[in-house]
C-alpha cells in the first residue's frame, strides 16, 4: 500500500513545515446511474426523501477518486496532499466525473 498520505483542506499542516511542493495531484472516476436508482430517484421527485443508491454509489465514487489522488501524491514522493477539494461534473446523461484534487508537499 505504501506510505501513508496525510490528507488535509487546509493551505499548512499545522505542526509542520512544508519544505518542498511537488505539485498538483489528481484522481478521478466516472460514475454511472443503475436503472434501478434512476427509476427510484424518479419516484422520490414526486415523494421527496433522499435516494440511498445515488448517495452509496457516490461516496464509493469520492473514496476511489480520493485513492487516486493518493496514489498520484505517493508517486511524486508526497508526505502531505494539501488544499484538497472534490468536484464534480455531469459528463454525459445519466454519469458523472467525480475528481478530487489538491497539492502534494513535502513535510519536515
């Protein structure tokens, strides 16, 4: 797995010295809608409540977008991922990119 990454939304890591910036990291994934959530999440405009299969399918899409990200800063040599933002974006009816972003540093 490697070493592990601190991952913070902050510009510092508080305690630490940021000695080098290596630069930005990303990780992305697309996700698609199931044809049973897309039916259901029909339904709920109409009921209203929160539709379960949007939110599980999307917290997996932000941990394999974050793990990415991970991988990418660990590549670089990172100690820290700094700034860290997610974003997403509707590429296509029915999907979506989920991109988590943010600095790879180094840490005295």
């Amino acid at each position: 797995m490697g070493k592990p990454v601190l991952i913070t939304t902050t510009e510092t890591v508080t305690g630490r010295e940021i000695i080098e910036v290596l630069g930005i990291v990303q990780g992305n994934t697309v996700q698609t809608r199931h044809i049973g959530s897309h039916i259901l999440a029909g339904l709920m405009t109409i009921v209203g409540g929160e539709v379960k299969g949007y939110v599980k399918a999307f917290s997996g899409a932000r941990e394999e977008a974050t793990e990415r990200m991970v991988a990418n800063a660990r590549a670089l040599g990172a100690d820290a991922v700094v700034g860290m933002r997610y974003t997403s974006s509707q590429i296509m009816n029915g999907g979506a990119e989920i991109l988590a972003y943010g600095t790879a540093v180094k840490l005295r």
